[in-house]
C-alpha cells in the first residue's frame, strides 16, 4: 500500500488546486445538488433549481460558456426500501420520480444543459474509477465499524453524536444529535476513507479562502465541525456497505460482497457530467448551490475527495436556508407540502421565479405564502417596472426609440444642461449595472433585484416629477425647450426599463424578453455589457416591435 499523503503536502494541494480553479471565467460550471428519489418534487428543490438557474443565466450573460448540471440521486437503502413497499423494481421506481424531476425543470424553464441520473451506465463507470483513483492513493482501506447507524441519514454517528428520546408508543428510541434521525447499532465489515488526514487542508481551505462557502455562517458552522472532528483513523469515513444489506447501489470495483456508500456514489455525479474519467471538461465547478442540510457532504466530504484524488476544489459552495409554512418546517406528515407543480401553473413560471428569488433565505429560513405571490408580482412588476413602461411608452408620448441614441450622446456631452432631477437619475442608472453584478457574483439574488427596484422606484418619482404629459402638450404648441425636455425625461425613464430588462432576464427570462422585445431592443443588445448606462439605443433598433410597446401588457394585473 502506498504511503499516506501527509498533511502539509495536503495542505499545497488546496492551495494549488483552489487557484488553478479560480484562474479563468471563460468556462462556468453552475450546479444544483441531484434529488433523491425516494419522494416527489417539493418547493425547496424548485428553489434550488431556480436559484442555480439564475446564476447559470448570469453567466452566460456575462459572456461565459457555461455547463449547467442538475438530476436525481438513485441509489441507497432509502430507495431500496421505497421500491420494495412500493412492490416494484428499484429502477422502475426511480424511472417514475426522476421523470418528475426532468418535467419539473422543463416548467420551471431551467437551461440545464446536462440531467444526470445515478443510475445511468456513465456514472457507474465514472465512480468506479474515481474509486480506484482513491484506492491508488492510499485513503481506502477495509475495516469493521461497529456503531449507530441512521438509514434515513444512510450516515453512521459515533456515540456522543447520538441520544435517547421517548417514542410515541412509550419506548425508548436512540436519535442522531444532529438531525433526529433513529439510529440502529450496526456492526459490519466495510471499506473506509481517510477523512481524518484531512481535516487540517480542509480548515487551511477555509481560512484562507472566505470566498468559498456562502453563506459566511455556514462556512463557519463547517470550520467549527472540523475543528472538533478527529484527525486520525477514528475520524474516517465509511465509504461502503455490504452487498447483503445494501444492493440497489454501485458494486465496489473487484469487490462484489461491497456497495459504495450513496454519497460517495452521489458526488462524483459532479465529475460524471463533465465526461469523468476520459474528460473533465468545465471542472471544477464555478458555482455548487445545496440546501444547508446537506453542506456536510459537500463542504466536507467532497472536497476531501477531491484532494485525495488529485483534483481541483470547487471555486464557491452555496448552501441555501429552506422554505417554512406558518414558521413550521414543511413535511408529508404534516400535510403542509407545496407543491411546485401547481404553483407554476396557477401564478405562471416568472411570477414565482421572480418570489423565490425576492423571498428566499440564504442564510435564514423563508416562510412560503401564496398571498405574498400575488403581492410581490403587483407591487414590484406590475406597479413599478409594467408602470414605467406603460406611461413612457405610451403611444400619446410615441417615444422615438430610432434617436435614444442621439439623446444619450447628448447627454454625455452637455452635464450643465441637465436639471438636479436629471443628474441623479444618470448617477443612479450609472451604477445599476456595477451594483447588481456585485450582487450577482456574490450570490445575493435578493440584492440584485433590490438594486433593479430602486432604479425602477427613483425612475417612476422622476416621470412624476417631470410631468412629460404636461411637457408634451407644451411642445406639441412649438415650444422646442419642451420639446427637448420631453425627449429628455422619456429617455431616461425607458433607459431605466432597458437596463432592468437585461439585468432581470436570468430571474425572469420570458418576462425580461417581452419587454425588451416592446422597446425595441435588438436580441444582440442583450448582454450584460449592455446593459451599462447610455449603451443602447445604437442605430440598429428592431423597428418590427417599436409598435408593441404602445399596446402590449407585459405585467398583466390579473395573474
């Protein structure tokens, strides 16, 4: 057996790999975690989806070629046990739930360009290789665990990480600390990882890269996980089961008595999309969106992995908060399960795209209302952003979209012409772009579209301010000061949809198109470079939709 990799050396590989993957964002590698199989889709998946969706979108934006992977999760005792009271076979099973996953991202319109399922051929083979990449290393080896076991957590907790509770039927029931799951003593032979090695490159990780969980809490809560995890062999991992117990799974390669342990086999679907083990094409993952109750796994385990293998850390790990009802945690059980389906259907999909991304919680918990649906579409895109449009656009002022440029050009040459109200409108959209990237970059959906609103807020007290339907009727009587001041205040307002339009389409990409379609702006004057202040409005404007932005709702009233 080869000799262990030694800590310091461990140490070089996270700092060499992390910036390797930081180096280009030429290539984007966005992420969702792949769902379990073992239930239906539910609201905090869709979140998930939609928040890596947005992210994916902004990138691609940006000018990046972007992979975009999301898919299901298949193997585990979970699923086995499903299956068997289901009295169907496991794939079949799995082949029925994962169909809902891909229909799903269809209606929630993700741009996904790879759905992976576990139990695909290609992941078997890309496991089984990264399996014997890890045993040529030197971190696998065989032992007997002997332990409480939870299968509902497929997770094996050491004595302290468990307590006593009172059952419902007066018995007493060990619980993982942790997570309330029961727990079984469990003793048996498996395969183990060397996590413990670890544990001292993973704390270097994150200490000198702030950056690589988000959150900043929850890289904190993984700091004080690893600072309390043992270092040596008692702080290993079990990387697999035996085939008595557990055969729906991955056999462990030259060992068919073994099952690899479902998170392993679930992790390395990362490198399965990128063609694992021919290619790594787009790896490391730019982006890796997970729910928090999973950051374990990910900010843990899989960058051990990677280390242990050789390869690069992912560049950001974001672990959202989740979805209550009523302040409750949602559950089948309790009967307060929303489901996505029919919310898309009923509120349409940009209006919840648009709500999930208002309104859901990073760092804390969000409590889900369909009221609030309603409310954040009417106050924020229809009261705001489909007002702005619909007064300036309106055929009485017939905007002269084919000049906007000729009114930006001027703008920027003449600063003393324009009146207090003018300056601070041109400041405000002169940092719209900047702000909402920031925001975009540091995952904070809800600030990006806070820095929409407010630009889209000052833009409508600005019409209000300005009158231009008293300024129409002046200039309409041949005053050319009029004149000027209206094409002034008609440009800045429409300005401020243009730029809103662009910054808004990877939150809500049908919506954010059909307005840039009504004004008039040209599909290739969509990107992100776009969407700084005064850089539209060229000569080339769609003439075909000028017409549009006179007539149609893009924010109907009525959802």
């Amino acid at each position: 057996m080869r000799s262990f990799i030694r800590p310091p050396l461990c140490q070089l590989l996270a700092q060499r790999w992390y910036s390797l993957s930081t180096a280009s964002q030429a290539h984007a590698t966005i992420t969702t975690p792949i769902y379990y199989v073992n239930a239906e889709p539910h609201i905090g998946h869709l979140y998930s989806s939609v928040l890596a969706d947005t992210l994916a979108r902004y990138h691609q934006l940006r000018g990046s070629t972007v992979t975009f992977m999301t898919g299901t999760d298949e193997h585990g005792t979970k699923i086995q046990q499903a299956a068997h009271r289901a009295e169907t076979d496991p794939l079949v099973y799995c082949d029925r739930i994962a169909q809902r996953f891909k229909a799903l991202a269809q209606q929630a319109h993700l741009s996904h360009t790879d759905f992976i399922r576990t139990t695909e051929p290609r992941h078997t083979a890309a496991v089984q290789a990264f399996w014997q990449r890890l045993e040529a290393a030197g971190v696998i080896y065989k032992g007997t665990y002997a332990g409480w076991y939870a299968i509902s957590d497929e997770a094996f907790y050491a004595p302290d990480q468990v307590h006593s509770v009172l059952a419902a039927d007066g018995s007493t029931q060990m619980v993982a600390t942790e997570t309330g799951a029961a727990v079984e003593w469990t003793e048996e032979e498996n395969y183990k990882f060397r996590l413990g090695q670890f544990i001292a490159p993973l704390r270097h990780w994150l200490e000198t890269h702030p950056d690589a969980i988000q959150p900043a809490g929850r890289r904190l809560d993984v700091l004080r996980y690893l600072k309390t995890h043992p270092t040596g062999p008692e702080g290993d991992l079990s990387v697999s089961r035996p085939r008595s117990r557990l055969a729906w799974g991955i056999t462990v390669p030259q060992d068919p008595c073994h099952t690899v342990y479902v998170w392993l086999d679930a992790l390395v679907n990362y490198l399965t999309c990128t063609g694992y083990p021919q290619a790594t094409m787009g790896f490391p993952p730019t982006v890796q969106v997970v729910g928090k109750d999973i950051l374990k796994f990910h900010a843990v385990f899989w960058p051990a992995f990677l280390l242990a293998a050789g390869l690069p850390l992912p560049q950001r790990i974001v672990a959202h908060a989740h979805w209550t009802l009523d302040n409750h945690k949602m559950s089948k059980s309790r009967g307060n399960v929303v489901d996505p389906f029919a919310l898309l259907h009923t509120y349409g999909v940009d209006t919840v795209r648009f709500f999930l991304m208002r309104d859901g919680g990073l760092e804390y918990d969000a409590d889900f209302s369909e009221a609030r649906i309603v409310v954040r579409y009417k106050e924020s895109l229809v009261d705001q952003l489909g007002n702005l449009v619909s007064r300036c656009a309106a055929k009485a002022f017939a905007p002269d979209f084919n000049t906007f440029h000729l009114t930006a050009a001027w703008i920027g040459r003449s600063p003393a012409d324009l009146t207090a109200a003018d300056n601070a409108m041109v400041a405000c959209l002169d940092q719209v772009a900047h702000r909402a990237a920031n925001a975009y970059e540091a995952t904070n959906v809800r600030q990006a579209i806070a820095v929409v609103l407010e630009a889209v807020h000052r833009a409508n007290k600005y019409v209000t301010h300005t009158e231009p339907w008293n300024l129409r009727k002046l200039a309409a009587s041949g005053d050319d000061h009029a004149q000027q001041r209206l094409a002034m205040v008609l440009f800045l307002a429409l300005e401020t949809a243009r730029i809103a339009g662009i910054v808004l389409q990877p939150i809500i990409p049908t919506k954010a198109s059909q307005l840039l379609d009504a004004i008039g702006v040209p599909l290739h004057r969509r990107q992100w470079s776009d969407a700084q202040y005064g850089a539209g409005w060229r000569d080339d404007v769609d003439h075909n939709h000028l017409a549009a932005a006179h007539t149609k709702v893009i924010f109907p009233r009525t959802l």
